[in-house]
C-alpha cells in the first residue's frame, strides 16, 4: 500500500507543476523519478517519452502509466496515471466553477509568461542531460540534428520521426554489424 | 445519458489523438460541432486556460468540457474516459517490452529512438524560447533588431540558468515559482 501512496503522491506533484503540456513534464520527471526516487533511468524516460509519441493519448498520462507499471503491474499503472491527473482534475474544476475569464486576468498573463521563461530553461537542461544519453556517435548525432531541425522548420507529424528514426536505428546496427564480419 | 455519452466521446479523442496534448484539439473541434456542448469560441478559451495552468493540456481540456457540460461528474467522466485508452495500450506495451526489452533488434530501436526523442523535446523547447524570449511579431512591425529580443526575458533566462548551475539540489518547482513571482512584479506579459 505505501508504495502505491507513493507513486500516487509523486505523480500528482509531477502533474501539479507541469506547465505548458507533455514536454514541460520532463524536467520535474527528471528530478522526482529518476534523481529522487530511482524508479527509472534517463534512458528509459527518452524510451517512454518516444513510444508515447507513437502510441494514443496524453504523453504525460503515458509516461506515468509506463513507470507505475513497471514498479507494481497493472495496478502500479492504473495509480500513477491517476494520480498524474489528480492535480488537473481538482485546479481544472475550480477554475470552471469559480473564476471567469482566468486566462484574461494581468496577473495570471504576468505569472505564465514568466513561467514560460523558466520552462525553456529547464527544458534546455534537461535536453542536455538527455544528450550525453543518447548522442553517443556520428550516427546517432545525425539523427538528433535531423530531428531537430525538421521538427523546427516542418510540420511533419512527431509520429513519423519516430517510425523513421526506429527503423533507421536498426538498419544502421545491421550494416554496422555486416562491415565488421 | 450524456455521462455515458461524454465517457465515449473522449475515450474515442483518446484513443485516435496520437502525439499529445495539443493532438486532441481537432477532435474536440469535431465533438463541438456534433454535440452543441460548447462553441469553437469556447474550446479556444479552453486552449488558453489549459495553457495557464498546470497538468497535461490534454486531460484539462476533458475536465473543462467535462465540467461545464456535467458538472462534477461530468469532469470525472470525461476525464477517465479521455485516459482509459491510453493506459490499456501502454499497459499491453509495457508488457511487451518487459519480454522482448533484451531482444537484439528492440535495442536497436531504441537506439535509433533515444537521438530523435532528445530531438523533439529540444524542438518543443525551441518552440518555448522563441515565444518568451523573442518577440517576433513586434520585429516584424518595427524591423528593429532591438525588438527582436524579449530583454526581460532573457534576463530572467540567465539568472534561472545560473541558479540552476549554483544550486543543482534546489526542486524545480522552486524556479517555477521564482519565474511566476518575477513574471507578475516585471509585468512579462506587458499587461
């Protein structure tokens, strides 16, 4: 029981302080789960994070269900997941119920714009502990620019960056394989 | 029953919107125009006060129209339903990956999968910077390289960043709160 109780409690704070949607998520996922509880690696998060991408659904929802899943079954799944939305559930309903035109009032403008600063700061150094994960040679340098940059320049759809960038994972490895037979 | 109804609606937005919170939007556009429950006008109100507050956009967008649609309830409802996909297809994954996670080629995946996860993320808070940090549409009236940079913001950027760097233990949730404090005492959004 106290292990779900924590994954319930540690999720509701990590969907408590996600600004601005899934990705914004990644460096308090970072600090909670990975650095504070250990209940996963950076490697499996990016893991996660890419099969979200691919899969229905709310990135965060997914995410939690993964971990939850992986520390108590199904069970351990259902918890995280409910607890990620918890915070949303409650703030969403008092907001609906209570204040009108919340997105319209200077100081909620004043706060989230100066919010967001700190988000891509965060987000930035995340990034870069992601990177020493993942950038680990020529290859997988090229993967990252191309990425970058065409999700930047383009609107083509995250889901195919990541089917491409899959299959590419193992036809590189395969050749690599072959050249050294 | 319009429970019933808000469950199967949103358990469909979350089974076929693939990518995120945002990728819900077409089909909430889609409910709107099918059921009258709330206008296009709203959903875009919806958007914004997703936006500025915390949580994943898409489960606060179910819960708002759950609400004023069905009160409560109908936020529960909606929001479940929004989710319930989501869990059985990670759940029935995450079993798969348990069993195959040391197969040769699932490696290979990844390894193909972890540089392009890094990259998306870099690109969404590329897309972050470029709205808090510079301040496109004012350049593009004035055309002086001045306007280009949201001076305060990048100020607040450097000082988050070296406090980071100083206190590596500090939780992140520390700065958020920091950033909201600066935000509403230097008026970043200039209202």
């Amino acid at each position: 029981m106290k292990e779900l109780w924590d994954l319930f409690v540690t999720f509701a704070r990590i969907g408590g302080l996600t600004f601005g949607g899934g990705y914004a998520m990644l460096p308090i996922l970072q600090r909670e789960v990975v650095e504070r509880r250990k209940w996963a690696t950076e490697e499996e998060l990016m893991d996660y994070y890419a099969i979200g991408q691919c899969t229905p659904g709310v990135i965060a929802v997914n995410t939690a269900t993964f971990i939850g899943q992986r520390l108590r079954g199904v069970v351990g799944g259902v918890v995280a997941t409910l607890g990620v939305v918890f915070p949303s559930l409650i703030i969403i309903t008092l907001i609906a119920a209570f204040i009108q035109n919340f997105s319209d009032m200077a100081v909620v403008k004043n706060a989230f714009a100066g919010v967001r600063v700190c988000v891509c700061v965060l987000v930035f150094n995340a990034v870069v502990k992601l990177w020493k994960k993942s950038v680990t040679d020529k290859r997988s340098l090229m993967i990252f620019l191309l990425v970058f940059l065409l999700s930047v320049f383009t609107s083509v759809s995250p889901l195919i960056f990541v089917l491409l960038s899959g299959a590419a994972g193992v036809l590189l490895k395969v050749w690599e394989g072959r050249r050294k037979e | 029953m319009i429970y019933w109804q808000l469950f199967y609606e949103f358990f469909k937005t979350g089974l076929f919107a693939v990518g995120g919170g945002l990728a819900t939007l077409p089909f909430l556009y889609g409910i709107s125009d099918k059921t009258g429950w709330f206008t296009h006008g709203q959903l875009a109100d919806m958007v914004a006060i997703s936006e500025s507050t915390p949580g994943p956009i898409g489960v606060n967008m179910a819960t708002y129209v759950g609400f004023t649609t069905g009160g409560i309830p109908g936020a529960v409802i909606a929001t479940l339903g929004l989710i319930t996909p989501s869990i059985l297809v990670i759940l029935i994954i995450a079993g798969f990956l348990k069993a195959f996670r040391d197969n040769r080629y699932v490696q290979y995946v990844f390894y193909g999968l972890r540089p392009a996860s890094t990259g998306l993320i870099a690109a969404a808070g590329f897309s972050i910077a470029v709205i808090s940090l510079f301040q496109m549409d004012l350049f593009r009236q004035t055309g002086s390289w001045l306007d280009l940079f949201s001076w305060k913001g990048i100020l607040l950027a450097a000082v988050i960043y070296f406090l980071i760097k100083k206190f590596p233990k500090v939780h992140p949730a520390a700065f958020i709160g920091l950033s909201a404090v600066a935000g509403v005492a230097f008026r970043f959004a200039g209202v």
